[in-house]
C-alpha cells in the first residue's frame, strides 16, 4: 500500500525520514541489538539519547539555561489541571484568554485548582476571529496568563506574542510549536502534545522558566509536581520512551532541514495557497475566519451546498487524501498543515478541489 497525503489532525502526520529511521532501528536500535521500547530508560544508551533529544530542541529553539525541559506523560490535556497545581497557591486567581474550545476546555480543567478568570474570550463572534486586545481585562496580580496561540478546531492563531507585563504568560503550542522561530524567553512556560509537530501521542513536551519550578503550589502527589520532573530528567517514573525518542529523531529532521526559520516560510507558503485556493473559488469554497486570525496549522472551509459533502471526502480519500472531515462541531472540512506534511501534499489537495468544483459545479 502507498503512502497518503496525510492532514489529519492528530495524531498527525510525521515525517516520512523519521518513520523510515525508526523502522530501520526498531529491531536493533543503536547496536544494542533490541528496540529502544525494549531497554532500561536508566541505561547509558537511553540517557545519551534524551541528552542529545533535549540538546538538539534547545538549539532549534534557543532555550537559554534558565529554563527546563521535561519530557513528560499525560497529553496536554493534563496539563490543563497539573499547570495550576504547580503555579498557582491557594485562593491565587489566572488570567485565560479564550479563542477556541481548547482554551475554554483549559478553564474548566483548571477550576477546581485555581479561580480561573476569563480574562476575553472570543465565544460572542463563535471563534471567528480573536478577542480583540482591547477587551483583555488582565490582573496584574495574577498566577499567570493562559492562552493557546494556535486552536485546532476553529482555525485562528495568533500572529504576534500578546503583551501581559509582568506576570507569566503560559501557552498550549501543541498544534503550533517548532511551527515558526519562537522567543522562548517571552514566556514562563511552553507546552504541547506532541501528536502534531513532535512525534506520537502520549508524550508532552515543556518548557518551564526555571524560578517557575520554586513555586509551592497546590498540595499533590510528587508525579505531578514540575519540580520533582526536572530535578529528576523527566524520569521519576518510567518515561514514554519510544515518544522520546522519535520527538529527537524529529528534531533531527528539523535540524537537517533548514531550521525553525525554513518551517516558518514553508507553513505559510503551503497554508497561503489553501487559503488563496479557497478565496479564489468563487464561493464554492468558504473559510469563515477573520483574515488576520487565520491559522498556518488548521485551515477550515465548507462547500457551497453541505450535500456535496460526503462525495468531496469520499472522492479525497480515493484520491489519496487523509482525513480531510471537519470536526464533529463544526463540520465541514478541515486540512491540517503542519510541519511533516509537504508541499506537495497541499499541491495535490488543491488540484483535487479544482477538479471536484469543475465536476459537481
């Protein structure tokens, strides 16, 4: 069977180099003669491994020595309720910023830990475009700042790091991270799921300013404490190791083509061409987004009559074009771009949608 061009979602894409990398050493990975999921993540060859995972992310980013980075377990979603565990004491308030359903899922999560202040939300104009700056009621007193730079769901993205003073700024770059250069030192901390741009479900990368980790925080259990992970390399328990490993073999990737700066001018390129596609259309097409709030990383569009709907995801799969159905609340289509799916897959999906509008016209 022939590889597709693969826009799901995630689990996502990963890089074609990556996949065949890792099928060459998963019987004798690193001439140890068995997988890298079948040995001690205490021995020399697994810690040599994460060292040079984390080394080769901090130099991709320029992760300066005052922050960690814990390789951890759970997905983002934990991180939801676990963030507010370690930042925030008792009676602390945080600030959200609301664009999309994982930003206000990342308040729910976080009520019961902390008295989580919307501090704008976007939910008025339905995540169509972004709270508008001047409608952020901020604290400057606050635990710290939440938002989620890029929503998979909805289709907007920040284009910009908001300004938020003193205080923390925290996001949820799992649709986004190693998307585009980043000024790590912007943020108290980064993390992401890394079923997009990093490697396989189940693994979550962080980045967390150092002085962060020596806040009491709530009551909790050592595995949940961000502090007991660094002091411990990310490994109080065992790890995800086969997630960390393919996220380094991913940042070797990253490495080899070109850097943050060359994904940054490929992802626009690639989503610019969707969205030229779509604008172009005539109205068989449509994204609804505020042009300026439009995401790089999930690009939603409908058809003009919904009834086409099931022939355009039925011919894009015979076409070999994945997962191309919009989420469950929105419907629609959605084509996630990030940074494993190439070019030409993008190519490929737009010389689709021109046929399909030339032939159902």
């Amino acid at each position: 069977m022939s590889r597709v061009w693969n826009f799901s979602a995630g689990p996502a894409a990963l890089p074609q180099a990556v996949l065949e990398r890792a099928q060459s050493e998963m019987l004798d990975w690193n001439g140890s003669g068995a997988s890298v999921m079948e040995q001690s993540h205490r021995g020399k060859r697994f810690i040599q491994m994460a060292a040079q995972a984390e080394a080769t992310l901090r130099e991709l980013i320029g992760i300066p020595a005052d922050y960690a980075v814990l390789f951890l377990q759970g997905g983002a979603t934990q991180q939801f309720a676990q963030i507010p565990m370690n930042l925030a004491g008792e009676g602390d308030s945080a600030d959200y910023i609301v664009s999309g359903h994982w930003s206000a899922k990342a308040v729910s999560e976080a009520a019961p830990y902390v008295r989580a202040n919307v501090a704008a939300s976007g939910a008025a104009d339905d995540y169509l475009k972004l709270p508008a700056r001047d409608t952020w009621r901020l604290d400057p007193h606050a635990a710290y700042v939440h938002y989620t730079p890029n929503e998979t769901i909805h289709g907007v993205e920040f284009h910009d790091i908001p300004e938020v003073g003193a205080v923390p700024l925290v996001a949820d770059m799992s649709s986004n991270i190693l998307s585009e250069p980043l000024d790590i030192t912007r943020f108290g901390l980064v993390y992401a799921g890394a079923q997009k741009n990093i490697g396989p479900s189940g693994l979550v990368v962080m980045v967390i300013r150092r002085d962060l980790l020596q806040r009491a925080g709530r009551p909790m259990a050592r595995i949940f404490r961000y502090a007991e992970q660094a002091a411990n390399d990310s490994m109080l328990n065992t790890p995800n190791t086969w997630g960390w490993y393919v996220a380094g073999l991913t940042f070797q990737w990253l490495q080899a083509q070109g850097g943050l700066a060359v994904m940054a001018e490929r992802n626009q390129a690639k989503a610019g061409l969707l969205y030229r596609t779509i604008d172009s259309s005539g109205g068989y097409y449509r994204n609804p987004i505020e042009p300026s709030a439009r995401s790089r990383m999930n690009v939603r569009f409908t058809l003009h009559d919904s009834a086409l709907d099931a022939a355009f995801l039925e011919e894009s799969e015979a076409a070999g074009l994945l997962a191309l159905k919009g989420h469950k609340a929105l419907g629609g289509m959605r084509a996630s771009l990030y940074n494993a799916v190439p070019p030409e897959a993008v190519d490929a999906l737009v010389a689709f949608m021109q046929d399909f509008a030339q032939r159902h016209g």
